[in-house]
C-alpha cells in the first residue's frame, strides 16, 4: 500500500514538475542590438568566408544508405540548409544576439551555400506535426544528401511540434491566443478541465473508432473502396472530375488478418482506456500546434504590443508581410531574386537597407522553387503560398494535407489561377506550377494501427476529423484523404483543374507500413520506392519523396472540360 503511495505521489510531482518546466521557460522577447551598416556588412563578408570555407573543407555528405547519421556528427552542413522556429514564431537563436540578426546571418548562411552549389533548383520542405525538434535535424542529416545528389539545394524550414511541449505550453502558458511569459495559476483548472472532457467525450470517440474499423474491415462500406474509382480514372473523357487522378497497385489485402483482428479487440479495454487522453489533452496539443503554423508568418510579438522591440517599426518595414522566421525567408528569398542593389555610380551593394543579402553579381538569379508539405507542413504552406505568389514556384506537393480542403481552396489553386493568367502570352496551355496530392489508400487511412493497436485506430487524418478538428461541413474536413477529397473534385473546376494531380496509393497488410525498397539511397535504376501505409511513413527515407516518381506522372496539359 505505502509503495504504491509512494508511486502515486511520484507520479503527480513529475507532472507538476513538468508542468512547471514548461510554463517556467521566458517568453523569448526579441532583442535588438544597434549596428551600423559598415560593421553589419563587414561582418557578413567575413561570415561568407566562413562558409565557403567550411564547404571546401568538408563538403557534403555522402548519400548513403545506412539512416544512422546524426545531427551533430554533420552539425554545420545541416545548418546550412536548416530554418528552425520557435514556438513565438522567432528563429531559434541565443538571446544574446538579435533574433533580426542572427535571421539574417542565416539567410546569408543559406544563400551562400546555395550560389556555392551551382544548383537552380531550390527545395522546400516543411516538417508535419508531432515532431520533435531532434526528430527532424536527424532526417535532415540523412535525407540532405540525396536531396542534393539529386539536383537540388534543399531547404528544411523546421517548426517544433512535440506532442508533450504543445500540450503543456498550451495548459500553462496559451489564453485566449495570447502566449504568456509566465506560468498561469489557473493551469491545474485547464488541466483537471482536459481530464473530465476526454472522460466524458470517451464513449462517443470510442463508438466512432469502432464503426470506423467495422465499416472498412469486416463490412467494407463504399466510401472506403476505390475499385469504381480505378475504372473511372481510366476514362477521364467520360468522368472528367477523375483527369489526373491516379490509384496504384496493390490492392489486395494480405497476411494473417483473422489473427490481427483477434489481436486487435483484445486491446479493446486498453483504447477504452486511453481515449480520454488521445480525446481531450490530444486536442489541446493539436490547438497548440496550429497556432504554431501561424506564428511562423506573423510572431507572437508582432500583436502582443508588451512584446515589441524598440524598432518594430523598421521591422514591419522590412518584412511587412509577415515577422515569422517563415515569412521573413520567403520575403528575403523574393528580395533575393531580384539581384543586388546599385547606387547612382554603379557600384552594387550585396545587402539591401535591411541588411538582406541579394547576391554578389548583378542582374535577376534565375532559380525555381519546389515546395514539400507533410501532414500540417501543408497548413504552414497555405499561409505562405498565397502571400507570395510571385516566387518562382514549379512543384507544389502535399503529402497527407491535414490542410482542411477549405482552406486549400483560398491557397493554392488560387496561385495556380494567377500564374496561369500571367502565362497565357508566354507559354500557352502549359502549366506555369505542377500540383501534387498524395494519399494514402481509404482502408489504410482507417485502419492504421498507433503503438499496435492499444491507441485508437485510424491515422492523423482520421483523428483530426473526428475529434480535434470537428468540421462544420464537408470542405472543413482533411484534405490529404481521398474519401474526403472524392466528393469534393468539383469544387477544384476550371482552368488550374488541369495542372492539379493526386495520387492514391495501393493497399497492402497495413502492418507492412514501412518497407525497406532496397534502402534508404533512393538510387532510381537500383531502388523501388514502397507504398507508404501509414500517415507518418511519407518522409521515411526509403520513400523518396522528394523524387518526381514518387509524386506520380505530371498533369496532363489539356483543359478540363
């Protein structure tokens, strides 16, 4: 009796003192540090040089296909290709320094190794929820190299979506939008609120997972199936909503599923059990994590006055369309484009007013963009893509959107329209940006299996739509699944329609999500690229996914009808 007290009481003070950790941490405020524009660029040439030495000295890491390399053993090469956010928005950084200038450091960083590289082809990917900060520099370390193997200069824009810092920050610190600097009093209220939610609600979250499982497993309903799909997708003449809609095989079901399922409804006390949790306190952390794809285009401090810098006015000057580290990058790379400023006698400045660098040699730099989204990186990217239309963009792929279809709709066929109109002089029937969805298969979807069975079934997706997110109507659900996204083709109608393609992927034992394929090399005459099957396997590294035959065939050019 006394040990268990003892192991109760344990318990309740790791809590409280994680709690306490997390509300404790200060509100990073930004910093700014006055610098004349003489020392600022005197400094930024001898920061170049640093670079360029690093680069001759190392160079980059070999593409392998062991997925064992970490962070800190290829520290400076991944930093080189790295932005990493905040939870206030701000770019990760000692308070020692400026925010403002180590930004720009950064960028410089950035853009030197790019020109350094000799590559046009700029890459973008942004990391999706549930990720730690760790999680996503280890990918980087492994999947950097064959980004660049394959001709690109990648860059991953990193916002940090731990489950348990967003649900602990959001108790503790979040009210009513606001980021507190403090720990609040009340959080043992929100805390106890969380609890006695996901208890209640725990029957009807339950309830809803099981008919899920029922009705795509044991009495397949027909919105879980795609064999009428395939055959419309065939003749897209007759069933033109279906143009540049692809299935891909299998879709078969194999091994021991009488076994699996026996498995499974054995951990039904286990879900029972762990609903309230995966309820209540998974939909916090969720609040949480959209309001940090929001903060990464306009900073916490940017509308909490409390917080702002003495010259927040030059700030809104220099990055009006947003002070996250995010948009800041997409404004700086805009600002990039265009060249070097010049001055009356011709002489070119390499950094502009705001201390962007612009390049070292004169004129436009021709460069097009490729943009990746996995899972909530696709909701970072609608914010982004519409508020910077005139980047160079050529693909745009997202990689199970937990993006509502929505929201999806005000973003990037909207920037596809635009380009279109702009290009119609110049290229004619062709597609200025190439869209890609990605899916997984409807069963796979509902079926996925988180720590074997003992946590509700369904992936990301499905939880999202049936408990965090509680649509108002259809088009407020995900869009990265198809039977979503299925009755929804029209509203996509018009002339972008053509240069939008989504693939859906073949269905085998669920279990089998993340298949070896010949390693993590990505080597395209040596290594077939495996069917992801879980929500998360995406941006496994066997995957590919940055490799045009993973995002299917391109759209096809003839107009919709």
């Amino acid at each position: 009796m006394h040990q268990s007290r003892r192991r109760a009481a344990a318990f309740i003070l790791l809590i409280f003192f994680a709690l306490l950790g997390s509300g404790c941490a200060a509100l990073n405020q930004p910093t700014f540090r006055s610098v004349t524009k003489q020392e600022r660029d005197r400094l930024r040439t001898e920061q170049r040089l640093e670079v360029l030495d690093s680069i001759r000295r190392e160079g980059d890491p070999e593409c392998t296909a062991k997925n064992d390399r970490t962070y800190a053993e290829v520290r400076e090469f991944v930093d080189r290709h790295t932005l990493v956010a905040q939870d206030n928005g701000d770019i990760e950084g000692e308070r020692s320094e400026s925010f403002e200038e180590k930004f720009r450091r950064q960028f410089t960083s950035i853009m030197t190794a790019y020109e350094a590289s000799g590559k046009s082809k700029i890459l973008i990917y942004v990391n999706g929820g549930l990720n730690s900060l760790r999680t996503v520099r280890k990918q980087a370390a492994n999947q950097l190299p064959c980004m660049i193997r394959d001709g690109y200069f990648p860059v991953f824009l990193v916002w940090q979506t731990g489950a348990f810092d967003t649900y602990f920050e959001q108790i503790t610190r979040v009210r009513n939008g606001e980021l507190k600097n403090n720990l609040q009093v009340s959080f043992p209220l929100y805390l106890a609120g969380d609890v006695g939610e996901g208890i209640i609600r725990s029957p009807i979250t339950l309830w809803n997972s099981v008919i899920r499982y029922w009705e795509s497993t044991a009495n397949v309903e027909p919105q879980y199936e795609v064999g009428d799909d395939i055959e419309k997708a065939k003749d897209p003449e007759k069933y033109p909503l279906y143009r540049n809609v692809t299935f891909e095989e299998p879709h078969e079901k194999e091994g021991n599923l009488a076994a699996r399922e026996l498995l499974h409804g054995l951990g039904m006390p286990v879900r029972l059990a762990t609903a309230p949790i995966l309820d209540a306190m998974g939909k916090t952390a969720w609040e949480n994590m959209v309001r940090r794809t929001r903060t990464t285009v306009r900073t916490v401090w940017e509308h909490q006055t409390e917080l702002r810098g003495k010259d927040f006015a030059e700030q809104v000057r220099c990055f009006p369309r947003g002070t996250g580290v995010f948009a800041k990058f997409f404004q700086a790379l805009q600002q990039y484009s265009k060249g070097p400023t010049t001055s009356d006698g011709g002489t070119l400045y390499a950094y502009d007013d705001c201390g962007i660098y612009r390049g070292q040699v004169a004129g436009k730099k021709e460069f097009s963009l490729t943009l990746i989204g996995h899972s909530m990186g696709t909701i970072v990217l609608n914010e982004l893509i519409p508020s910077f239309s005139g980047l160079p963009y050529e693909n745009i792929v997202y990689m199970a959107a937990v993006s509502s279809i929505r929201d999806f709709q005000k973003s990037v066929p909207w920037v596809l329209r635009l380009k279109m109109m702009r290009g119609r002089n110049s290229s004619p029937g062709q597609c200025p940006v190439n869209f890609h969805s990605l899916m997984l298969n409807p069963i796979a979807e509902a079926r996925e299996r988180t720590f074997k069975g003992l946590l509700l079934s369904g992936s990301l997706l499905e939880w999202i739509d049936d408990i965090y997110q509680e649509p108002k109507t259809m088009l407020d659900r995900t869009f990265g699944m198809w039977r979503n996204l299925r009755p929804a083709l029209h509203v996509f109608g018009g002339e972008q329609r053509r240069c939008m393609s989504f693939r859906v992927f073949g269905f085998k034992n669920v279990d089998k999500d993340r298949q070896p394929g010949g390693g993590q090399f990505c080597d395209p005459e040596k290594h077939e690229i495996g069917h992801p099957q879980l929500h998360g396997a995406f941006n496994d590294g066997d995957k590919c996914f940055w490799q045009e035959r993973f995002w299917g065939a391109k759209p096809k050019t003839k107009a919709a009808d």
